[in-house]
C-alpha cells in the first residue's frame, strides 16, 4: 500500500484490510454506443474467491492520480472498476459534465457483465460528481446493483447549478476552471489554481456571463456556455441530467452523507426524503462540514465502505442502529435518529418587527422597510468562499454590518434552548415595480459578545416578483443557547456566490398584520 493509502486508511478509521495483494488491470477499453472509448482501471483483490465489483466512474484524476482509494475498497474485499468519463483522463470524446452520464454509465454496466471476474452483485458508491453518476444509473441497473452510497451529491444537476433559480456562479465557474486544469502534473496544477484567483475574479464580474469561461480559462468552455444558454428550469435541456424523478424507483439500499455547509445539501435531502416516503430505508449521516471538508471525505470514504460490506458481504459490525445520524450544530453533539426531520419537530413563525426586532407575536401595524439593490455594487455573500476554486473576496458577519443594502432584524435573548431540526422557510411580503428581483435570507445565533454564527442560509430569484415570496433556506440542525439572540438578514442578492441580478431597483419588505413576514423555524418540541 502507498504511503498516501496507508494515512488515508487510518485517518479515516478504515476496517482491516482482507489482503493486501491487489493486481491492476489498467487502461481498459469500454466502447459506448456512438463508438466513443473510455478508460477504466480494474482492481483485484487475491486470494478471496468471488467478491462483488464496486463501480466508481469520474470525469475527475481519480483513476489517474487519486487511484489509492481504489485500492483501499480492493483490499477491504471488492473487485473495483474505475471508469474515466468523456473527454478526462484519456477517455475519448468531448467532456460533457453530467448530460452524458446515463447512457454511459449503462454502457460501462452491460460491458461489465460479460467480464469473468463479474459475479453478478454490484455496489456503487463516491462523492460530489461520483454520486451522481450513482443515480444517473441506479432505476436502471435493476437487481444486479445491491447498494449504493451517494455523498454531498444531488440526482438532478440543475438543483445544484441553479440553487434557488439563480447560477450558482462562484462555485461552478471554479469547478470549470479545475477540470479544465486538472490533468497537469501536481505543482502545475495547484499553482494554476492559486494564481487563477484574480482571473476568475475577473470573470465572475464579467458581463455576459456567456463570456466568463474565456477569461477565466482563456479558452471556451462549451459546457459552460450551455448552462448559461439554458437557464429555465422548464427548459427539456435539463431532461438528460435530471433523474430525480426515478429516485423512489431506486430498490438498492444507500446511505447519503452531507455536510451542513454543502452546497448540494438542499437536494441531498429530497433524494433521502423520497427515498424515505418510498420505503426504502435510506440512511443519512450529516456532519458540520462544507464539500471540500476533509473530514467529509473521510467520514464518505469510511460510511461508503462499511455500507457496502454490510449489504454486500454480510458484515453488518460496522452500521450503527438508528439510520440517521446528524450534528447538532451549536450543541456540538451528534444525534441519532429514525428520520429527518424528526416528527415532533413543529413549525414556529418568528415575524420581522419594526424597527429591526424579531419576535414570535405578529407584527404590528407600520411602514414597510426599504431594500435597495444595485447589481453595479452588489450585495456580497457573506460566506466563506470555496476552497481553492473560489474568488478572492472578504467573508464572514463583517462584510454585511456597514453596507445600506442589508435589513436587519433580531430578537431578544431566548430564554430557554431552541433547537432547529429541518428546513427553514422565510415568508416574505413584498413589493417591487422590477422585472426580476432576488431575495438572500441569512439566520444567525448572536451570542451574548454579540458574536454571530451562521445557522443557516437561502435565495431565490423570483421573475416575475410575487406579493408574498417564500425562500427556502439551507437545511439545518442547530441549538440557539439560552441568553442568545436569532438573527435575520435579508438583502437582494448574495455575489458572487450566485449571479448578480440585472434589475436594479428598491423593493419594500412588509411586516404590518395583513403582510406578517416571518421566517419560520423547524422547532425541536
């Protein structure tokens, strides 16, 4: 085992290996239906008899230069086939990011049940692109796939791009730029990234957008400019890259892992509640991470592992016995549930007051609050930007306090432990005379320094714009300690974690008794 293995092995308190004696059959042709070839790495574990094959397949270096993981599964019992999507890694073709995944993804499968090392039982499991390529195929793949473990990932790809109706810009003109980079030898590679920083600053503020892939890059991105040209969610573009629809059709057993701060989360959680509402018995695990969190990644690689061995081998010592199992941010516990959320959980309205408060009884009768935008200064996101691949910019509470274009409301100090278990929701009464408007909904526990922590986050883009205009907001699990304080923020935008909107304009939130806004709380009962 490679030095890299054996540290990633005991960071992320690996079962024992089975063997160590693994071979590689390496650069495997696979032909897809239009004559296109893809690479795949086939790993071997010796001396074990039939196992089952773990599918991994990736437009990332994963068989190329991340390839120990592979080895890691093989040891612990598995054949594994590792598969290098269009365009990557020596596979032919153009690089097309999630549309192509399915009938690909159905392609490796038929050719992989004609191999003699294939018995027939199959388990997929992988984060961020390598689960979705997991759903592209799991409705399809009928009895011979038996589990599977889809991590910080979504089944539909336009949920993640286009959280809320509006681009989820940093992260995915950042997530062009490293799969553009990606195959450059390793110093390369990390100084491209640090030293792209200014460009893709550049290119977040570029108009069109269109464009942004030629300064960020320097060369055109024809995904990018797709997902651009297709932003309506009814537009039947979308149609190849979206299998939320066959989700509760999934027979395999999986267990989800996501990260509080993920930015696939939202869509994690409605591929488990379908699965849930089907009766499949899906498993959740949710840490206080972000996607590129390492310990994520190594809370995936480890949950993957022991799911797989379970439905897989028959060795069940390593599930635990509630199938959920969450953070409690703000408590800094770990929970243990039947489902998410719980049942007891209720909703609590918290209602938007005059002159900044925030309090459980309605409003009284009074003037709405005024909330200017200017898409020439945009809001910012007050988040700390994506590891690596973000845009250099100041984060966190600071870059919100001063500006003009920010509402405000707090509470007083809660007198009792308030827990948050689910998803948040804000109920806003609106007026604006724009085309199109974006509404950025920020809830934060203030403790007694006067401190703010993040709970949770949301925004939707609304054309045309609604009275009443509701904003789900990020998952959450969370305890608001006795003697704080709940803060809101609304602003009209958040740049460049999403795209600036265009219409520039005020908008007046209401908060009087006919038009109570408020943002209503998942309380723990």
């Amino acid at each position: 085992m490679s030095i890299a293995g054996r540290i990633l092995a005991r960071q992320a308190k690996l079962p024992p290996a089975e063997t160590r004696t693994v071979t590689v059959d390496r650069d495997l042709p696979i032909t897809m239906p239009d004559g296109v070839i893809l690479l795949a790495d086939h790993y071997a574990p010796q001396g074990l008899g039939e196992r089952p094959t773990v599918m991994i397949r990736s437009v990332y270096t994963d068989r190329t230069k991340g390839s120990f993981v592979a080895k890691l599964i093989a040891e612990r019992g598995f054949h594994v086939l590792i598969v290098s999507g269009r365009g990557t890694c020596g596979s032919g073709g153009t690089l097309d990011p999630f549309a192509s995944e399915r009938d690909d993804g159905l392609a490796v499968l038929a050719w992989l049940k004609q191999q003699p090392w294939f018995n027939g039982v199959l388990g997929t499991t992988g984060a961020s692109y390598l689960g979705f390529t997991q759903w592209a195929i799991a409705d399809a793949a009928g009895p011979t796939l038996q589990a599977m473990s889809t991590q910080l990932t979504s089944s539909d790809f336009r949920s993640m791009i286009y959280p809320g109706d509006a681009l989820s810009l940093e992260i995915f003109l950042g997530w062009a730029y490293v799969v553009h980079h990606q195959e450059r030898p390793l110093l390369s590679y990390l100084y491209a990234l640090v030293s792209g920083t200014r460009r893709r600053t550049a290119a977040a503020r570029h108009l069109p957008l269109a464009e942004a892939d030629e300064i960020a890059l320097g060369a055109v991105a024809p995904h990018w400019r797709e997902w651009l040209d297709h932003g309506q969610a009814d537009d039947p573009w979308w149609t190849r890259s979206d299998h939320s629809g066959r989700v509760a059709a999934v027979t395999a057993p999986n267990h989800l892992v996501g990260g509080w701060r993920d930015f696939m989360l939202p869509a994690l959680i409605r591929d488990y509640q379908e699965l849930h509402r089907a009766g499949r018995k899906p498993y959740l695990t949710i840490g206080p991470w972000h996607h590129w969190d390492t310990q994520a990644s190594l809370t995936s690689v480890r949950e993957g592992l022991l799911w797989l061995r379970a439905q897989l081998l028959g060795d069940r010592t390593g599930l635990r016995d509630k199938p959920v199992r969450i953070h409690l941010d703000g408590a800094g516990e770990w929970l243990d549930l039947d489902s998410y959320p719980p049942p007891e959980v209720q909703p609590r309205p918290w209602h938007l007051q005059p002159g900044g408060g925030l309090a459980t009884a309605g409003p009284p009768e009074s003037q709405p609050d005024r909330l200017a935008y200017d898409p020439a200064n945009p809001t910012p996101d007050p988040e700390l930007p994506p590891r690596l691949m973000g845009i250099k910019r100041a984060h966190g509470d600071r870059v919100l306090r001063d500006r003009t274009d920010v509402l405000t409301y707090t509470s007083e100090p809660l007198a009792a432990d308030l827990d948050a278990i689910g998803v948040p929701r804000a109920i806003l009464h609106v007026s604006s005379d724009a085309a199109s408007a974006d509404f950025y909904v920020r809830i934060c526990d203030v403790a007694p320094s006067g401190k703010a922590t993040y709970v949770t986050d949301g925004l939707q883009r609304f054309a045309p714009v609604p009275a009443c205009a509701e904003v789900e907001l990020w998952p959450t699990a969370y305890r608001i300690r006795r003697g704080h304080r709940i803060r809101v923020q609304i602003t009209a935008g958040a740049f460049p974690r999403w795209d600036r909107n265009p219409a520039a304009g005020t908008r007046l939130l209401h908060h009087d008794p006919v038009r109570p806004s408020a943002v209503v709380l998942p309380i723990l009962e």
